[in-house]
C-alpha cells in the first residue's frame, strides 16, 4: 500500500510538474 502511494505521487508529480492542481494534489496526500 505503501508502495502504491508513492507511485502515485510520482505519478501526480510527473502529470502535474508545475501545475497547480499537481501542487494541490502533492499537498494532499503529504497532510
């Protein structure tokens, strides 16, 4: 599960490099 939550941020990091969404996603699971 771990591993899985990680991948996705890559995930989200790669889709959204910059963007704000990505920000606001890459926030969210951090919390």
């Amino acid at each position: 599960m771990m591993l899985k939550r990680k991948v996705a941020k890559g995930i989200i990091l790669a889709a959204g490099d910059g963007d704000r969404l990505g920000s606001l996603t890459l926030t969210r699971p951090k919390v």
